[in-house]
C-alpha cells in the first residue's frame, strides 16, 4: 500500500468522528466552543445546553447512523448483485417504507411516521423474500423483483399523494420523500439503533463471507458458502438496515450508491476492508451534509435534495475515473 | 469575550429570560394547558393560518417569524399585506421550521399547525418553548383559535379576539336568517386547477353552505379531488367559484367552448374569489368577508348590506388598513 493510501485510510477512520464533533458546533443557534462545553454540563436546563442535547447530539447521531447504514448497504449490494450501479433503493424498501411514512401522514398521525415506514419497508422486504423463495434467489430475480416491488409500492405511494390534502398533508408527505432529519429527537432513535447496530454487527461479523457472493453460487459453494441461503440473509439484514434508515430520514439517494465507489478507490473492493469503510465515509458524508442543511438557511433544506446536487458531480467524477481505467474516456 | 459570543450570550439570556417568565397558562386549540409568557414579545408562527391570526389581534410587530398561505417570497404577497407589514419581507419562511432558527430569534411563543411540521412542534415542546397547537377546519374551530390566540397574546389582544370570534358567530346567525326560506343555488368550488374540486369536508364547502349555497361536490370525500369535465357536466352548478390562487380567471371559462354548456356559464355566473390580505376561502378573519362577498354573489341584496362599506369596515377595524382605490376595484368596489 502506497504511504498515500495508508494515510488515507487513517483518515478514513478518524474522519466520521471529526464530523461528528464539527456537526455539533455547527447550526443556526450561535452556539461557541466554550458554550458547548458549557452546556454538555448543563444537560437540559439552559437553552444552549437543550439545543446541544435536544437536538443537535440525537439528530448527529442519527445522521451518522443513517449514513452508515446507507453506505454499507450500498457497497453490500453491489457486491451481492454484481453491479456497481445498484444502491439500497434497488429492492424496494425505500419506496416501502415511504408508502408507510406517507399513509401515517395521510391518516392525520404524524407520531406514526416512523413506525409506519418501518413496517412497509419490512413488508416490502417480506414480499420480496417470498418471491425470492418462489422463483429462486439469483440475483437477477432479486434485483427483478425488488423492481417489481418498488414500483408496486410506488403506485400506492402515488395513490396516497393523490387523495393528500394539498395544502398540510401533502406538503408534509413531499418534505418527508425528499429526505431530512429535522426534528429527531431521542426517543427516534431508540428504535433505528436498536435495528441498525445488531444488523451493521452482524454483516460486519460475516464480511469476510460476504466475497464469495460475488462469485457464482458454484464457486462460492465449492469454497464452503451456501449462496442460496447466505444471499438471502445477506439481503434481509441489509434491506432491515435500510428500512430503518428511511423510517427516520425520509429518502436520501445517492450516498448508497456514491460513498462505496469512492470506499473502493480507497481501500479496494475486498468486502471485508469495504463494508466498514464505506460506513464511515457514509456517516462522514451524512454529518457534513446535514449540518449543511439544518445550518445553511433559517428554514430545513431537504437533505435527500442536497445528497443529489452533490452526489450527481461526484458520480460523474467517479464514472471518469472508472470510464479513464478502462481507456474508455480521455 | 468577542462581539458574536456576547450576542450569543444576550440572545440566550433573552430566550431563557422568556422561558421561564412563563406567568399564564392557556388552554390550546387541541386542550392542552401551555404556559405562556406574560406579554410574549417574539413569535414565531409556522402555522400559515396562525400568522394573520396575529395581524388580526394587533400583534404584527411581535411576529419575528412567519408562514404565510401560499407564499415564498415577499413579492408574491398581495400589495396590501405588503402595505399591512412593510417588514414582511424579513420574516417570511417557508419550508420546514428549524428549531435553532427558532431559538436564534429569542423567539417566546410559538403558533403551529397540530398536523404539519408536527417533528417541529414535538422537538420545539421538548427545548422548552411554549407551543400553541392549532386544528382549525370549522367556522367554530376559527372562532376558538382566535379566542385562544387572543389570550395567549394577553391585553388589549385578549378582547379583539373575542369580538372577532363573536363576529364570525353573528355573522353565521344573519346568514343563516337572511338565506332560511330562500333556493339554494348549486355551486362547484375549483381550487389550484379548474377541474381540482372541494371535497364534503373542506372549508370552502362549509363557506357555501354558510352562505347560503349547495356544493355540487359534497359528496366527495378526502381533500382537493380531480374531477372530469362529465362529471361537471352531470353536476350542472349554477356559480362557479374559482379560488383566490387559482391560475384560471373566470373569462377562462366563460371563453371556454367546453363549458358553456353549464348552466353557471351560460348565465356568466363565473366568479374568482377574491384575496387583498389572506385568501377569502381560508380559515382566517378574511373569511368573513368571504362569506358576505358569497351571500352578495348567491342571493344578491337579500343580506341588505352594503359588501364595499363591509370591506372597507373590515380592513380599517381589523388590520388597521385603509384600502386604495385600486384594491376596491379589485374586489368589484367602485
């Protein structure tokens, strides 16, 4: 390894946590250095110390969450499906679990958002599962039927939006698909950590496994991983990873699908070095931004909006260098 | 200590001075018991109806931070509201609320809408802010916002908004008299689109029956509904409504070949609803002249009032406003 990329590579690991502790200093209420520290000793009783710990602290820990599930999702399914432009909305779940945070909203209870999203992006990742069991779990019939899911869900998401009232139901279902983390509060967490620390564990703990899924169920067989069972397990934890994400941050493209390339770039496309990687530049990426959007202007800005208009130049970047390898592009 | 670090400082001792100079309590639209500050001094209100509640009590210069029916930008607001806030422009949002803009305002009361921005209100209620939720889709909901918002502004507020809520209910009780023994002319309501109808439950709907009207689309459930021109055509309204932010202009439709087949056409019973402060079809103090313009429109002279000195009335007790010429002449005053 390059002294470059190993410097690189240490950076990449201290990077989520510098972002962690530069998202809490950042926002609209002026908050200095000292009076941080002054109100992480205060806890709730002062304003500063209620900003800090109400919401600046649960809403960068979600970011950081949400990050991480979505770049690990993300660099896992282009692994699992072999293609490196499939993200964590490949299966589905997100158009799932979107149904449900929009059928909350429209039934007029808002408190049910989370739990609604949930819900749907798991029974987006149960149908998905039961057609997996009936026509196989290759992975082009996961990713056919994940489409096929998606745009099942879709449609009713689009039947929800239809019959919104246009002027507070609708304009609340919009913000909630473009993506954002206003308003986290503690007790949101609870439930997103409670899946997405066991789920990130867990395909952590099989990354090295997780090689042979590239390979041909043949050849991953004859090198002692049943494909037909460990693919399927593999995408149930990753779809619940993604599930949970959405169900708190609404749809956030691009950084399942951009973070992975640029983890590939640093560290390669050996899974077990990949997967952690992509997580910490996935919570990197998320901090950065959603400080971004919750500090920019006095209103929120959609974090799924600013995901995209920074995730298209860096995707095109990234299709350069991949077209540049392949002396496809000057 | 620097400049922006003692401005920090002052800017917090302000908001904690505000939070616990809490002395009332008032009961909020949705029934929970919210402390208020004594006189609270900055709100803030992303609640787009909330907003002209505030102008309607007299409080405009406590406002710091506001959501506005249908606007982003201070040059889409109507020329009077412009004229009504000439700082309009520095305290116009949109979008969802944050709760440390909130903060950085040293901002003491909060008005917002119990179903949008609900992750706002929780968090906001949370950091401590005294936070007034607001459900208002009835006449009589409008009327107890107004009470409510009244008390929690506290002082001469407090009676401007029971006379204005009284004034929603004797203006129901005339209506009602003046409109019992007569017909009751079928009316389509049309919002953003022409063909974008008001559903059984929707404002506007209860607007039409107040005034003594039938709505063709009361049938229909839900918010908004999207119907075809058959349908209209087997409804056969009398008036057409089109809302205040409607892109279509009644010419639209009377010029349109489509639909002169309706009755309302024919006898060129278009109208455009109009809007000088807030729209007339929302659940603000406006609506009381949307209910005076529509009773005028359905059975014209039978509320024996004279709707220009009404209008006038209106903007000079309510917003302390006096209208120009041209904004007469646009609600069809000469």
């Amino acid at each position: 390894m390059s002294r470059r990329r190993a410097w690189l590579v240490h950076l990449l690991w201290i990077a989520p946590l510098a972002a962690f502790v530069g998202s809490l200093l950042v926002g609209r209420y002026p908050l200095s250095f000292a009076s941080l520290l002054q109100g992480l000793g205060e806890g709730s009783t002062s304003l500063a110390g209620s900003i800090l710990w109400r919401v600046r602290l649960p809403r960068a820990i979600a970011a950081g969450l949400v990050g991480a599930n979505l770049g690990l999702t993300g660099a896992l399914f282009q692994g699992v499906f072999r293609n490196p432009l499939v993200d964590s909305r490949i299966l589905g779940v997100s158009s799932g679990a979107a149904f449900g945070a929009a059928l909350a909203l429209l039934v007029g209870s808002p408190a049910a958002v989370q739990g609604g999203a949930f819900l749907s992006g798991l029974a987006a990742v149960g149908l998905l599962l039961l057609l997996g069991a009936r026509f196989g779990f290759s992975p082009l019939v996961l990713v056919v039927t994940g489409v096929l899911v998606g745009a099942f869900f879709s449609s009713l998401l689009g039947l929800v939006t239809y019959v919104a009232d246009p002027l507070r139901t609708l304009p609340a279902i919009t913000f909630w698909l473009l993506g954002g983390l206003g308003g986290t509060r503690w007790g949101d967490l609870v439930p997103v950590a409670a899946v997405s620390t066991p789920g990130l564990l867990l395909l952590l703990a099989l990354r090295w496994r997780l090689n042979l899924l590239s390979l041909s169920d043949a050849e991953a067989g004859a090198l002692g991983v049943n494909a037909k069972v460990f693919r399927p397990l593999a995408v149930a934890a990753g779809t619940l990873l993604v599930s949970a994400s959405v169900s708190i941050s609404g749809m956030i493209g691009w950084v399942g699908l951009i973070v992975p390339h640029v983890g590939r770039a640093i560290v390669g496309s050996d899974q077990a070095k990949l997967l952690p990687a992509s997580a910490a530049l996935g919570a990197t990426t998320l901090l950065v931004l959603d400080a971004i959007a919750r500090s920019a202007l006095p209103g929120e800005i959609p974090l799924g909006v600013l995901t995209g208009i920074v995730g298209v130049p860096a995707f095109l970047a990234v299709l350069r260098v991949f077209l540049r390898r392949r002396g496809e592009a000057r | 200590m620097r400049r922006w670090e003692s401005w920090s400082l002052l800017v917090g001792l302000v908001a904690v001075v505000g939070l616990f100079a809490a002395a009332r309590e008032v009961v909020d639209p949705l029934g929970r018991v919210v402390p208020v500050p004594d006189q609270a001094q900055r709100i803030a209100s992303p609640y787009g109806m909330g907003t002209y509640y505030l102008y309607a009590l007299g409080a405009k210069d406590r406002i710091v931070a506001g959501w506005y029916i249908g606007l982003r930008t201070a040059n889409q607001a109507p020329e009077a509201l412009r004229r009504l806030d000439p700082n309009l422009a520095t305290k116009l949002r949109f979008g969802d609320p944050n709760v440390e803009d909130v903060a950085a305002l040293g901002v003491d009361l909060i008005l917002a809408d119990a179903t949008r921005y609900a992750a706002f209100t929780r968090l906001a209620r949370e950091v401590g802010f005294p936070v007034l939720e607001y459900r208002v889709e009835t006449f009589a909901d409008m009327a107890s916002a107004l009470r409510v918002t009244g008390q929690a502004l506290g002082g001469e507020a407090e009676a401007r908004g029971d006379a204005l809520a009284r004034k929603v209910e004797e203006t129901l009780a005339a209506l009602a008299a003046a409109t019992a023994g007569l017909g009751r002319p079928r009316v389509l309501f049309s919002g953003t689109d022409t063909l974008c109808v008001a559903s059984g439950t929707m404002f506007q709907t209860l607007l039409i029956e107040a005034a003594g009207g039938a709505s063709v689309s009361a049938g229909l459930a839900g918010s908004w509904n999207e119907v075809s021109l058959e349908q209209v055509l087997v409804w056969d309204p009398e008036v057409i409504l089109l809302a205040p932010y409607s892109a279509a202009e009644p010419k639209d439709l009377l010029a349109d070949p489509n639909w002169q087949r309706l009755s309302a056409v024919a006898s060129g019973r278009v109208f455009k609803m109009p809007r000088l402060i807030a729209p007339w079809d929302t659940p603000v103090p406006d609506a009381l002249l949307g209910l005076l313009w529509l009773a005028e429109v359905l059975h014209p002279g039978a509320l024996g009032i004279d709707l220009c000195a009404e209008v006038l009335a209106f903007h000079r007790e309510t917003y302390g406003l006096e209208l120009s010429a041209e904004e007469l002449a646009g609600v069809g005053c000469p």
